[in-house]
C-alpha cells in the first residue's frame, strides 16, 4: 500500500563504539534519486511500528539481529518528492561489527567517528552525516559490551 502524499520513514544510526556503520544502495529511485552514503533507513510497511521497523531494515539491509535500539528523534518534513516525511530517527547498538550487504545495498561499511566520509560523500546534502555526529558524544558512551 502505497501513498503519493506521505511517507513514514525509519533510519537507524548504527554505533559499535567509536564506529558508525553507513550504507550504499544499488537502486536509489526510493531516496529520491540521491547517490552516496546513507544511514540504513526504509519506508513503513502498512501498520508497521516503527521500531519493528528499524528492527527488520537493520536485519535485511546489513544482518544485524541483536541491538539495543533508541528512538532519539520524529522529525517531520516536506521531501524532494514533494511528500510529508515523517522520520522516526534511531541509534542502535549491536553487539558486534559483523555486517552482511542486504538486497540493494552495494557497499555496508564502518567508519571512525573522526573519520568520516566528506559532507559531499553523503547523500541528501550530508544529513546523515550530520545525525552521526549530533549523536557521537552520546552513542560510544552507551553502546555495551
């Protein structure tokens, strides 16, 4: 079930540590048309949480099953598509670096904190760039283990 009018969205800013997981997508027709990195992020499914939601994208785009996730923000906005976007923002944190590239991711890929990719590296105008380092200073200091 699809509607031209709004989308209700899931991203997940994964932190191991010091570290920051960011993906590639093969077909970016969904994110609206935008190349680079991305946090993992998925529309709803109809009915769908949106933690069960954060859940089964961190699952079917990089294989993480286990982490603790975090609602941090619901951010509301026109998008590129001209549709009301309403971003239910998470960190999560699993339990190990282990990734596995999900259908339609092309590159899934850890990067230091300090040494992320550059502002222009990332898709829509660095956003994602900008949640990692917004939420760094708290995320190291809550990821387990």
């Amino acid at each position: 079930m699809s509607c031209r009018e709004h989308t209700l969205v899931a991203h997940v800013a994964v932190f191991h540590h010091s570290s920051a997981l960011l993906v590639k997508y093969s077909d970016t027709s969904q994110y609206d048309n935008q190349p680079g990195w991305f946090l993992p992020n998925d529309e709803l499914r109809h009915v769908e949480h949106p933690e069960v939601a954060a859940r089964r994208l961190l699952k079917e785009q990089v294989g993480i099953e286990d982490a603790t996730l975090k609602l941090v923000d619901v951010e509301s906005f026109i998008g590129d598509a001209k549709t009301w976007h309403l971003s239910f923002d998470y960190l999560a944190f699993p339990t190990t670096m282990n990734v596995s590239k999900g259908e339609g991711v092309t590159e899934a890929k850890w990067f230091e904190i300090g040494k992320l990719p550059s502002l222009e590296e990332f898709a829509h105008r660095g956003w994602g760039r900008a949640v990692l380092l917004k939420h760094a200073k708290v995320a190291p200091l809550a990821a387990p283990g």
